[in-house]
C-alpha cells in the first residue's frame, strides 16, 4: 500500500511521502486558519446572513489562500520544486495558465 502511494504521489522514498504528506496538512490547517480572521475583517458574515452563502464564500477565500501556502510551506521544507510541479498541473486543471 505505502508503495502505491510512493508511485501515485511520485516520492522518491518514504521519507519524501511523509514530508509530501506534512506539507499538505500544514497548509490545508493553517490557510483553514488564517481564513477567519479574513472573514472577520471582510465583515462577509453580516453581509451574508446565509449560511451556506457565507461557507460558499469562505470555501472560495480558501481556496487561492491554500495555494499561496502551500507554496510557502514546501520552500520551507525543500520542497519547492515538487509542489510548485504540483500547483501547475492545477492552475492547468483550472484553465488560468495553459
């Protein structure tokens, strides 16, 4: 199984993976927690008294937040040639470079 994951997530040892896999979790947890206080000072829960508006707005403060640290994050650990890899193959899902 740990195997598989070497080879889908392109890592060139285990120790690489659980790094690949830090990464990630670190930046998925800490742009979830910089997005409050952008919430707050974007003043979005009194413009929308929606719930689910306002997580749809949250989710798309999130998402360019999450690639911005990300990025910072894997420089930090030396991995910023492999994410950067990464983030292209997303902004071409995306359609913003080609």
């Amino acid at each position: 199984m740990i195997q598989n994951l070497i080879k889908k997530f392109e890592a060139k040892s285990k120790a690489h993976l659980l790094i690949i896999f830090f990464v990630f979790g670190l930046s998925g947890s800490f742009s979830l927690w910089i997005s409050s206080p952008i919430m707050v000072a974007l003043d979005l829960k009194n413009i929308f008294n929606n719930y689910p508006l306002y997580i749809f707005f949250r989710i798309l403060i999130i998402i360019p937040i999450y690639q911005i640290i990300l990025i910072v994050i894997a420089s930090i650990f030396g991995e910023f040639q492999y994410f950067w890899t990464f983030e292209k193959k997303f902004l071409k899902r995306i359609k913003i470079i080609k």
